[in-house]
C-alpha cells in the first residue's frame, strides 16, 4: 500500500507476526531505475523482515527488467508486479497500474521480462476487473493469458473492479462490490495455479475461514495498518499453528524504539525523521482506553523531544498498565462478515480452455497464508 507499508511499518508489523509475509509500498521501477546510486532508500530492510516480497509498478519493458535486476541484489523472497491500483497517481498516467489489466499480453511479456532478471518466484497483483470489463470470463483471460506467456504461478486477487472515472482512490476500496466468488472460482478452474484473497478483510479468523474455503492465501491491507494488534497479534498461532512472538505492545515498543532511533537521519537530515518512525506506532493501541490522548500526548510531545524513545517514555504513562501489559488478543469473528455469506460462484467460462498449464523448475513454493 503507498505510503502506509514502508521500512518502519513492516518492522512494526514483524514484531507481531513471524509468518505472515509482508509486502512492500509499491516502487516504481523508473524509480530504482534512475536512483541506482541511493537504493538502500527504497529497497533496503531489515533481515527481520522475511518472508518480504517487493511490489514494484510500471509498463516499460526495459525498465522492469533493470529494475527487477537491480532489486534481486536485495534478496527479496518475491517480486510483485501491480496491476491493480486505481490511484490518479499510477493508473491514470498510461498504462499502469489497474489500467494494466487492460493489456494481458503486455503483462505477460513483464512478468517474463521480470522473471528473466531475477532468482525469486515473481508475481501479479490485480483486481476483479476494470470499468466496463469485468465479466468473470474477462477476468479468466488475463490470467490465463499472464500465466501461459510467463512462469506467474500465484495472483493476488483485490475482489473488487476498479472504476478508472469517476471514483477516487478511496471510494475504489469501498464502492464497487466484494465479489469473493471470482476468486473461489479462479481457484476451481485453475487448479494448476494458485490464488490469494484480498479485499475487505478486517479480522484473522476471516482469513482463516477463506483458507479453509478454498483459497491459497489471504492479503490483509488497512486493516492490518489499522488494527495491528488486533488483526496481527494471533496470526501466527491461528493460521500457521505456532506461537507468535507473544510480545506485549510495552515490549513491542521498547523493541521499535531501539530500530526507530538507530535509524532516524540514515539517509540525510530528517531522512525519516521522527515523525514518519511514529506514524506506524499510532494505531496500536486502536479501540483501548486511553488510545486518543495518548495520540494527542504523542502529537504534543514530538515537537520538543528528539527521540523516539523519550517520546513513547514521556507518553505511555497516560495509558493503564492493563493494555501495555496485555498479551495479544483472542480474536472474535465479525458477525457481518460478507465472507459468512455463501458465495454462488459463476460458471467455468466455455471460450477457452486450460492448455497452458506450463511446468516451472527451480520455483520455490511459496508458503504465505497471510500477507499484510
């Protein structure tokens, strides 16, 4: 997600879950390109962070290619191509983004490019549809067409279309309709590859039920930026069946503390300064008592005090002891959640058939449940 899953984020996010792979805010790969010289700024991260796959975003064939060549010095786990944002800033600027979805044949000749340019399994992020062409046959030829002309084996599916005119950004996550059943229905008629859910997604067991409904993986977006503790703090023990880190948000800080200030200024003056190394912090105390003023206390605080460290000393006392000390939460399952809904899947479309069922050696299997 741009400008919400960067560095600071994901080691936030780590410190909750050891499983779950993180994503990164999409790159754009003009950007790696033409800022080969200071790539740690935009692709460097801790070694915490695996499992980790980069997204990067773009059209051009030969900047994918060096950007995806550049990248794998970093040895990222996966690399992520985005077809699927409906942001101004991507997808209204040629073809980019969601707008992708519009051109298979130039996505499949990407997804080669970038698999040729690095070591790691590559994939595709998309939506449901775009505009007017969001028919579930649609849909089954741009994954048909991506996989046979390139070895993308798994598609993370945002169930939503993107409306290009006429909806902003925001509205693209709220308005058009969560189809989850295009996604079971990918996973029914391509059984060759695999399918991760996205898209409305607010709670763990959610994600649970859609695994155990068919799908291979789930991603979790805002609400896993804005409930980290609730949403990431039992993931590891539901989804993958091993105790998490077991931290309480008292320790989690303490621990993002000693990161945030080590790395404050790393990339010139202010370059992150102390805000950007809060600003992951300010939801983890979502719907807790004491979770606005203390908010504001860090608002306050942060003008006068340098470090990360004496700003969360300085405020924390405003919060009760009982939620800094609280060990990660059981989950309860959303009473409206759309996924308890049972899906009527649309048929197997009869205007292609499954033929490109292309075998990949050497592509290592990719075991994420949960991606945020």
């Amino acid at each position: 997600m741009m400008d919400w899953t960067d560095n600071y984020y994901r080691t936030l996010a780590r410190l909750l879950t050891r499983c779950s792979w993180l994503y990164t805010e999409m790159v754009v790969s003009e950007t790696i390109v033409h800022q080969a010289d200071s790539l740690d700024r935009f692709l460097a991260y801790p070694e915490s962070q695996h499992p980790i796959a980069l997204q990067i975003g773009g059209s051009n064939l030969v900047n994918i290619a060096k950007a995806a060549e550049l990248a794998n010095a970093y040895g990222y786990d996966e690399i992520n191509l985005n077809c699927g944002c409906p942001s101004d800033k991507v997808a209204g600027h040629g073809c980019f983004g969601a707008s992708l979805m519009l051109k298979p044949e130039l996505v499949g000749q990407a997804m080669e490019v970038i698999s040729r340019n690095c070591s790691v399994p590559v994939t595709v992020k998309c939506r449901i549809g775009v505009d007017n062409h969001d028919s579930y046959e649609e849909l089954c030829t741009f994954i048909e067409t991506v996989s046979s002309k390139s070895p993308t084996e798994l598609f993370v599916i945002h169930a939503r279309k993107a409306i290009l005119k006429g909806l902003s950004p925001t509205q693209n996550r709220t308005v058009p309709p969560l189809k989850y059943e295009y996604v079971y229905a990918l996973a029914r008629d391509f059984p060759h590859l695999k399918f991760v859910l996205n898209g409305g997604i607010t709670s763990i067991l959610e994600a649970k039920y859609a695994l155990d409904s068919g799908v291979y993986g789930v991603m979790i977006g805002r609400a896993a930026y804005n409930s980290p503790w609730t949403v990431l703090g039992s993931a590891d023990r539901i989804l993958y069946g091993v105790p998490g880190p077991g931290l309480s948000r008292r320790q989690i800080l303490e621990q993002y503390a000693l990161y945030a200030d080590s790395t404050m200024g790393r990339y010139g003056p202010h370059r992150p300064n102390i805000r950007t190394m809060l600003k992951p912090l300010l939801n983890l105390f979502h719907a807790e008592p004491g979770a606005s003023r203390w908010r504001r206390a860090v608002d306050e605080t942060l003008r006068v005090r340098k470090t990360v460290h004496a700003v969360l000393e300085e405020t924390l006392r405003v919060l009760p002891d009982s939620v800094l000390d609280a060990p990660p939460p059981v989950p309860e399952m959303p009473s409206e959640s759309l996924l308890l809904q049972t899906p009527r899947l649309p048929g197997s479309p009869s205007s292609f058939h499954l033929t490109s069922q292309r075998q990949f050696v050497d592509q290592p299997q990719l075991l994420e449940k949960v991606a945020c």
